[in-house]
C-alpha cells in the first residue's frame, strides 16, 4: 500500500509575473494580470491498480486538453482568477468531447516582503460534461469548492549564480470539496530558476489523494519557459509515477503566457 506522504509530494507551476520569478502566493498587482493557454497531450497504455501497482490497459487511453487561465489584481492583495478547459478523449468502453470544469476564486495576500509571501484561495467550481477528475468517467461531478493555502519565498542573486539569477520555492495545500465525487487533499511544492534574462527552467509533479480510500495520483513534469517581452512560452513533458486507481499518462505540455 503506497504511504499517503509519497502521493501527497509535489512540484507545480504558478503563475510567474513580468521580470520576476514569482509564483501563486504572490498577489498580481492592481489592475494587472496574466493569461495562460495551455495544450495538453496525455497517452496512457497502463493504468495503477488499488494497490498502486502499475496494470496493462486493453486499449490505449488518449487525452487532448485545451485550458485557460486568467488572473487579474483587483487590489494589491486581491487577485482574481477564473479558469476553464475543452477536452476530447478516447478510453476502451468510450469517446468523448466537452468542456471541463469552469472554476471562479480569489486569492488574498495574507503577508509579504521582498522575499516572501503568503497567501490563501477560495474558489469554485462547475463540472462540465468531460472529466472533472482524472480518475472519474466523464460527466460525473458536479459543483466543488476549494480552500487552499500559499506559501512561496524567492531569492535574487546580485551576481548571477551558475547562470542563474533567481531561485523560488512555494508550498501549497488545498482541500477540495465534491458533490457526487469524493473529497480531495491536494499538496504542491513548487521550485524554480531564472536563467539569464529570458529563461525560467522548472521542476513539477501534482499530487493528491481521494478520501475514502479513493484514488491516489503523482505526477512529475519538466520544462523550459522563454521570455518574448510580455509573452512566454512553455514546453514541457509530464509523466504519471505514482497512484492508485489512475491512469499512468505521460505526455507533451505547451503553453503561452500573456501578460498584460
């Protein structure tokens, strides 16, 4: 039986602010935001059993995913954010295609200095008529709510430090709340560096676990951000390590940042 603490680990990326290496717990400033559109290609030709070991699908699980994510900073330490995203998908018993959960929150900057911060999330959420949870079958979920606590601190080098001139890391936790689905904790650890003036290199995994003795899930995912001015953009690779009762999905992330 995989240990709670393993599934629970995490690296995710945040949203990172213009020049600056910052990430979620950092509140956008009033009247500025960010955008993200994300595309996601999942393959999966296994998936882990209830006792977290790793079984053969009988036909391959594919999964395309377009996100957005928009933040905006209603005050100095009030950031809104509204997020959605349309999936198509192929299992062994079904094909599908639809909009996934549209979320609405609110992130409040609880304290900040030059280093660090703290925040904390309220939001939520509409289920749609694709997943509304990885290990769900499409259209099962309904409303959500989630709590969720942010702490991140950054440290800026005068000189630059093997090519780097920054570093973060942030600390997440969240408790969401599910109708027709079971309740989830959800644990993030966030690490990252700024090279030079145009490159952002980052390490990541999401993590969570299902109560009840639901399912568990660990993904990892690496990848290379690169500055345009107010545009980024983002490739990555991801790749499901651990879980119960979830797909073992790998595949390519792309992304692009607008700041504005």
């Amino acid at each position: 039986m995989m240990p709670v603490g393993a599934i629970l680990f995490g690296l995710v990326l945040a949203g990172l602010a213009s020049g600056d290496v910052q990430a979620g717990a950092w509140a956008k400033k009033k009247g500025q935001g960010q955008a993200f559109l994300k595309w996601e290609a999942m393959r999966a030709t296994e998936a882990f059993d209830a006792q977290g070991l790793a079984q053969p699908l009988l036909v391959e699980r594919k999964e395309t995913t377009w996100s957005l994510v928009t933040e905006y900073g209603l005050t100095d330490r009030m950031t809104l954010q509204v997020k959605g995203d349309w999936q198509q998908g192929q299992d062994a018993g079904f094909t599908y295609e639809g909009r996934g959960p549209v979320e609405l929150g609110l992130m409040w900057q609880v304290w900040r200095d030059d280093q660090t911060a703290i925040g904390v999330y309220v939001g939520a959420a509409q289920g749609g008529d694709a997943r509304n949870a990885g290990y769900a079958l499409p259209g099962q979920g309904g409303r959500d709510y989630e709590v969720r606590a942010l702490a991140g601190r950054a440290v800026h080098f005068e000189t630059s430090r093997f090519g780097a001139r920054s570093v973060f890391a942030e600390v997440q936790m969240a408790r969401r709340f599910r109708e027709s689905l079971s309740d989830e904790t959800r644990m993030d650890l966030t690490v990252g560096s700024e090279i030079g003036s145009d490159w952002l290199l980052l390490g990541q995994a999401f993590g969570g676990v299902a109560d009840n003795s639901g399912a568990r899930w660990l993904s990892l995912e690496s990848s290379a951000v690169r500055h345009f001015g107010s545009w980024s953009a983002q490739l990555g690779w991801r790749r499901a390590v651990l879980g119960r009762d979830s797909p073992r999905h790998q595949g390519l992330v792309l992304a692009l940042w607008r700041r504005f």
